[in-house]
C-alpha cells in the first residue's frame, strides 16, 4: 500500500514539474541569416580597409582575419554552405563597395572551425 501511495505522489509530482525538452531546431532562414551576417561582415570590413588606402591584399587578408576571429567559434559555421557565402560575399562587394574585379578564388582562406 505504502508503495502504491509512493509511486503515485512521485508520478504526480514528476507530471506536473517537468519541463519540455527540445531538439535544436537549426532551420534553413537561420543559416541563411547567419550567411548573411558573415557576409556583411567581411564586406564592411574589406571596404572600409580599402578606403584607409591599404592594398586589395592587405585589405584581404585583414578582412578574412577579422571575420574569421569573430564567427570561429560558432556552433552554425558546420552547416555553412561555402560556395553560397562566397558569391553573397561577391555581391555584396559589388553593391556596396563598387569592386567588380574581385575574384572569388581570393576567398579560398575562408573557413571556420
């Protein structure tokens, strides 16, 4: 009897304080999002290094560093569709920063973690 009572009030109290658990949900507008935000990034960061004069290599080679050290650490940088982020990344250039010449192979240094 006394086992009876036990498990129930143990029942009972594990139904009624118990919390759902859910999966992580990694949908496809939050890679999107997330591709985007790497995007910008780097093309903020490579025409603004461009405009203090320093050379396309150097500007190149600081961008990839700075966006590199910023996203490195992220759990999404798995599911990063690489081709997909580069030609953003080339568009964005040619929208924002007027360089039409930039060839999508300087890219190649990008990876994350």
């Amino acid at each position: 009897m006394i086992k009876i009572v036990f498990t129930i009030l143990n029942l009972t109290l594990l139904l009624l304080f118990s919390s759902p658990a859910y999966s992580l949900d990694t949908s496809s507008i939050t890679i999107e999002k997330y591709t985007k935000k790497i995007s910008n990034k780097f093309t903020r960061t490579y025409c603004n290094t461009t405009k203090f004069g320093i050379s396309y290599e150097g500007a190149l080679a600081f961008a990839i560093g700075e966006t590199d050290k910023e996203f490195q650490n992220n759990k999404l940088n798995k599911l990063i569709d690489y081709s997909l982020l580069k030609n953003s990344i080339v568009n964005d250039l040619e929208n924002n920063c007027q360089v039409y010449d930039f060839v999508i192979s300087n890219l190649d240094n990008l990876k994350f973690n």
